[in-house]
C-alpha cells in the first residue's frame, strides 16, 4: 500500500475559534481567496468533497462526493509550517515556538558576531526578498552577514554567494543552531538565504538550506521508517523534520515540480511507502505577499494537475490532502493566519461520501495513516480508519 500525504502550504479553510488571540478573526483563506476573485474553479477537489466544506464560491458542494472530507483544528499553539506538520505528524506542541517580533536579543547577537568573526546587519523581522535590496549593498561592502527573523519562528541569515561562499554560509547556520539550543531558544528553523545578482535586483539562489529543531517526540515518519516502510519526502519535508524518519527526499523548485515528482514516484516506486508532499507556493509566493490573484490560479493550477496524480493511483494507494495552517492573502497581514485546515481522501479502498466531521487535532489524520498502515499507534490523535476504509 502506498499513501500520499499532499499539504497545500497555507490552504486554510476559517478561524480557529482562538483565532482572536493571533488577531485573526475572519480569516479564511480559501473561502475569501475565492470571493476575491469571483469564484475559483476546483472541479477535481471539488468531486471529492471540498465543496461541502465550506460555502466557497465557485466550488458547487457535490453530493454524492468522490472522496472523504472535513476540517481538522490545531491543538498546538502558534500557526506555522513546523507546528502543523509536527501535529499532522502525531506531536502536539505544549509550548509555542519562541518569536523575535523586535528582532534577536542583543547579548545573542554579539555571541554570533564573536563566534562566526562576521558583523550582523538588519536583526529584524522582514521580507526576504525587501531586506536583501534594503541592506544587499552594505553586505557587498563590508561582508556583514544579514540576520532577519519573520512572523514565524526563524532565524535567516542571507549572503551573496560571491561574499560569503555557500559552505561557508552553512556553516554559520550551524553556528546559529548550535548557539540558540545552548541559550534555551525554542527556534524552530535556521535558515541559510544565498543570494547573487547585482543591486536592486539581486535574486534568491535555489540553495537554500533549514537546519531545524528536531520533533520533540516520536512522529509518524518515525513509527513508520522503524516499521521498514520507506518515507518518501517531497518539497521540504526533511527540512521541517530535521530529517528524521525521512528515508529519502526530493527538493522542488515549484509547485507543479512537486507534482512531477509525485508522478514520478507513483509510477517508479513500488511496494508499501508514505509519500509526504509540501506544495509550498501558495504560501511563501502568494499568501505572505497578499497576491489573492496569483493564490488563486496557483489553487486551479494544482486542482488541474491533481488529474495526473488521481490517474497514477492504483487500487491499494491512498490520497489524502490537506494543509498546515492558513495565510489569508485577502487580509491587511502579510503573516500566517490561525486556521481550521480542510482534508480530503480518495482511493479505491476508500468509501464514498464521508464526512468526517471536524476533528479536534491535525494528528487525527497522522493517527490514521498509523492505524492503516498497521503500525504502532501515535501519542495523539485518533483515528478515523473505521468512518473510511472499505475493509
């Protein structure tokens, strides 16, 4: 058996009922991406119960529906890429990651300074791609490295690879992993930004690299790769998870490349295995910038594509989709928004026309996976393999 697990980065569907402590009240990606423009056009998410969701113009709620489909609410605190994925993945937060909304503490600083022989320049919250043209020319003249932190919980640092060399860079990540673990801070990701081109427009190279926390318990990708069945990564799954319980990982450049690849891998790969996708555009090209329009045609986009992956299927895999908390690119906020996040399933072994309701964590669906491959049962979550499965 194989399952594919497709997290759409950001693809929310309404407020978490504590939404007014991240002062998201009234977010809803999808919904009001599609009021935005006019309604979207999502027949194949559409077939499969997306639109009984929620009333989403343009996505006619079908019934009887394909698939299998409700909502999931985050139990852990905070509304980024690591907390969902983790609690999707069984490991449910106590403790929020730290944020740097002033930027990093001063004594931190200096340390890093000290430790990496570099002056640090920036040291708050920003766009990539804005303080790159903002302090790109200052870096090229001194070799100060740019530190810069955002709505989540990461620590950035950017360098233009003919200053500082890419190996180079790493290692001053590693440097930043290593300091901030010493000093007791909760950060989820250290994040390595090599960038080339002349000012203004300098452009953000494809080498990016996340040196990340580890989960703070035993996940899904754990129990199963200690089972023998094969984690396949694709986008930056082994980034968020530190690698662990990732058998193996396929970068992407895009969306519709992690859509190559999720085809490549139905078709090559057989045998029983866990694909685990991040489509991760919706958030970092379009939410983050309030591009409704483009977030909108990149949802069409992979609804189109999502053709290809329902054709590769054979009759013992598995599809489900999801997302990992919200960005609503129709709000005044430029930051992830505190959201429910929709699931659908399909496959042959699958029934028809489920909803299952909206459950109380993401780790319900990690919880299933678990119980329907057969492996020992995750810390949280319950699963919803008996409201599904055919068999």
């Amino acid at each position: 058996m194989r399952i594919v697990l497709i997290v759409l980065d950001s693809v929310g569907i309404g407020a978490m009922p504590d939404a007014h402590l991240y002062g998201d009240e009234g977010s809803n990606t999808l919904v009001n991406t599609a009021r935005a423009v006019g309604g979207l056009h999502l027949p194949n998410m559409g077939r499969l119960g997306l639109g009984r969701l929620a009333d989403i113009p343009g996505v006619k709620p079908v019934d009887p529906a394909e698939g299998i489909f409700g909502k999931m609410m985050e139990k852990s605190p905070g509304k980024d890429t690591t907390t969902g994925h983790w609690e999707l993945a069984g490991v449910v937060l106590k403790r929020p990651f730290d944020l740097f909304p002033n930027g990093f503490p001063e004594e931190l600083i200096r340390e890093f300074e000290k430790r990496t022989g570099r002056k640090v320049i920036g040291n708050k919250p920003a766009s990539g791609t804005e303080i790159i043209r903002e302090l790109g020319p200052l870096h090229e003249k001194t070799g100060a490295l740019i530190v810069y932190t955002s709505a989540d919980s990461v620590f950035q640092i950017a360098a233009k690879k003919e200053i500082v060399p890419l190996e180079e860079l790493y290692r001053y990540c590693e440097i930043a992993r290593q300091l901030l673990n010493e000093n007791g801070y909760k950060v989820a990701r250290v994040i390595a930004r090599p960038f080339t081109g002349e000012w203004p427009n300098y452009v953000r190279t494809p080498e990016r690299r996340d040196f990340s926390l580890e989960p703070e318990g035993k996940t899904l990708l754990d129990v199963l790769t200690e089972s023998g069945i094969p984690v396949l990564g694709v986008g930056k799954i082994t980034d968020i998870f530190a690698g662990r319980g990732v058998t193996e990982n396929f970068k992407t450049k895009d969306n519709n490349d992690a859509v190559d690849k999720i085809v490549w891998l139905l078709k090559e790969r057989k045998g029983d295995s866990l694909i685990f996708a991040n489509l991760v555009d919706f958030d970092t090209k379009y939410g983050h910038r309030n591009d409704y329009v483009s977030y909108a045609k990149a949802l069409e986009e992979f609804d189109r594509r999502l053709e290809e992956i329902l054709e590769r299927l054979e009759r013992e895999d598995v599809l489900f989709i999801t997302a990992d908390h919200g960005c609503d690119p129709t709000t005044p906020s430029t930051d992830h928004s505190r959201e429910m996040v929709p699931v659908l399933g399909y496959g042959e072994l699958l029934k028809k026309n489920v909803d299952i309701g909206t459950r109380e964590t993401f780790a319900d669906l990690g919880q299933t996976i678990a119980d329907i491959f057969g492996v020992s049962p995750l810390e949280n979550g319950t699963s919803f393999k008996d409201l599904i499965m055919l068999m």
